[in-house]
C-alpha cells in the first residue's frame, strides 16, 4: 500500500481559478513530518512547507495554504487565483522516525496546468 | 549560495554500459541523499551520506549500484552494467544537520538515464 497518495494525477484550471491538491498519508507513528515540494520544468524540486504532525494549524503563504486534517491523515494544498508560473508538478511527502526523520517517502504527484 | 548540481542533466546509454552521475551538494551541508524516479512513479529514496559515510543505503535496488562520497564533498552514483529498469531521473539533494525535526532537504534538478 502507499504511504503517500496523490489521487489526482493531472489537473487543469485556467488562470485566476483556485485549485486544490489532494494528499492523503499512513503512518504508525505520532510524530512525523509532512512536506510539499514542487517541480517546475527547469527540474529541481523546490521545498514549500513542512509540517510537524503536532501542528494542526492551517497555514497560509501568500497565495498558497495548507489544510492539515489529521484526523482524516490529509495535507492538502491550495492554491488561490492561480497563475501560469503555479505549472509545475506538485509532490506530497512524509518522513518518519524510523529514519530518523532523515528521509522522505513521496507520493506520485500531481501535474498542475494553468493556462491563461 | 550555489544550489545542488547534478551532471550529466541527460545521459543515453546501450544496455551493458556503464554510466557514472555526479552530485556536487550545497557547500557545508554533511547529509547527501540519492533518490530516483522512474517513469510514472514515486520518486524512490536509493541511499543516505552523511560526510563521507553511508548512514542508510536501504533503498538501492541491487549491486549494479554503487555511490561513493570520497572526502565528504561530491558524490558519484555508478551504474555497471546498466540495464532498461534503470531508466529514469536520479535525484541528489543535500541538507545540513537538522537539530530537532526533519531535515529539510534541498534537491538538484536531476540526471535523466534513459538505458536503450
């Protein structure tokens, strides 16, 4: 089974529409780590956020925010008013102590397409 | 601050080669990780340096793999003799000590193998 599901394999909106990436976890443990990292066509993948399991606040970053439910094991991921430059591929993550929180298990992600 | 540089971006080989990728990571970070993504799927953790020794290999697929990390600076991840399962793009990311919590890991954007 996975650890990390990215249900939603490809979405597209068009620009100033609000979009929301699903990502939905297992783990054993009550202490872990939840990330989001994004993957635009230059390659790399560039960290956005990390979660500690004992922080159930949402947070918000300009246009992006974060909804972490744990009683439902999600951290999903919204962006507001997207844009062209939001295209990319958006990758859920979780690490675990017994790696001692030094290595993350990644969903498949989601392909994100903002057309204008 | 220079980020993490992979080398080749893009290399094609024949079945049976040998292909040799390299990683130079941020300057100072200790914890170097090799991950890969095969076509589709999850991006996969391969092995864990921290300086110059290996702290977790766990995740590399067999001994057609071997990643070395002379001196504790760059890496090299070496495939010998390389076969079509071994297609994919190999991810090198780096961190520094975390402390308390997760590291949060800065990646490079990539080495795509594609084996004929």
């Amino acid at each position: 089974a996975q650890k990390v599901t990215q249900a939603q394999t490809e979405i597209s909106v068009v620009e100033k529409e609000d979009v929301t990436l699903d990502c939905v976890y297992e783990t054993r443990d009550t202490t872990y780590y939840l990330f989001w990292y994004k993957q635009p066509p230059s390659g790399e993948l560039v960290f956005l956020i990390r979660r500690n399991s004992f922080d159930e606040q949402n947070e918000i970053s300009g246009r992006y925010s974060w909804n972490f439910q744990k009683s439902t094991s999600s951290f999903n991921f919204t962006i507001t008013a997207s844009q062209v430059v939001d295209s990319a591929v958006y990758f859920c993550a979780l690490s675990e102590p017994d790696s001692g929180y030094s290595t993350l298990t990644f969903g498949k992600g989601t392909m994100l397409l903002v057309s204008p | 601050e220079a980020g993490v540089t992979q080398f080749p971006s893009h290399s094609v080989i024949e079945k049976g080669q040998t292909v040799t990728l390299r990683c130079d990571p941020i300057s100072g970070h200790d914890n170097l990780y090799w991950y890969r993504r095969v076509m589709g799927k999850e991006i996969k953790f391969l092995l864990h340096f921290v300086k110059e020794s290996k702290q977790d290999e766990s995740g590399m697929p067999n001994n057609r793999f071997l990643a070395e990390r002379t001196g504790g600076t760059y890496s090299t991840l070496k495939v010998q003799p390389a076969e079509l399962e071994d297609s994919g793009v190999y991810f090198c990311a780096s961190s520094q000590d975390p402390g308390s919590g997760a590291n949060v890991l800065t990646f490079g954007a990539g080495s795509r193998l594609t084996v004929l």
